[in-house]
C-alpha cells in the first residue's frame, strides 16, 4: 500500500481538479504561500471555474 503526506494529497487533488477542467494544461500548488499557479487557454476556460473547483476540493479562495 502506498502513504503520502496529507501536504503531498491536497497538492495531488487541487492539481487534479483544476487539470480536468478544458483548458487547463499545467497546475502547481504551492500550499506554504497559499498560491496556485495555472497554465490555461482563457477561450476554454475562466477564472471563476477554476475557483470552483478548488472550493470543491474544500479550500477558500482569496482575491
């Protein structure tokens, strides 16, 4: 059986649930700053899904 961190989980769902969303090609989580960064094509994609989907994942976002 494999264990990870929860630190090495969160990074895994939050990049998950952003890169199954169209239009997104790369995602890095950065959770010690608190600071995602994405790569995404913005005629497939917008800010507010990608807010989305990581308040699914149960984080809040900060503007």
């Amino acid at each position: 059986m494999y264990k990870a961190c929860p630190v090495v989980i969160v990074k895994w769902l939050l990049r998950g649930a952003l890169k199954e969303l169209d239009g997104v090609s790369a995602a890095e989580v950065d959770l010690a700053a608190g600071k995602v960064e994405v790569a995404f094509d913005e005629s497939k994609v917008n800010i507010d899904a990608m807010k989305d989907a990581i308040e699914e994942q149960g984080y809040d976002i900060e503007d």
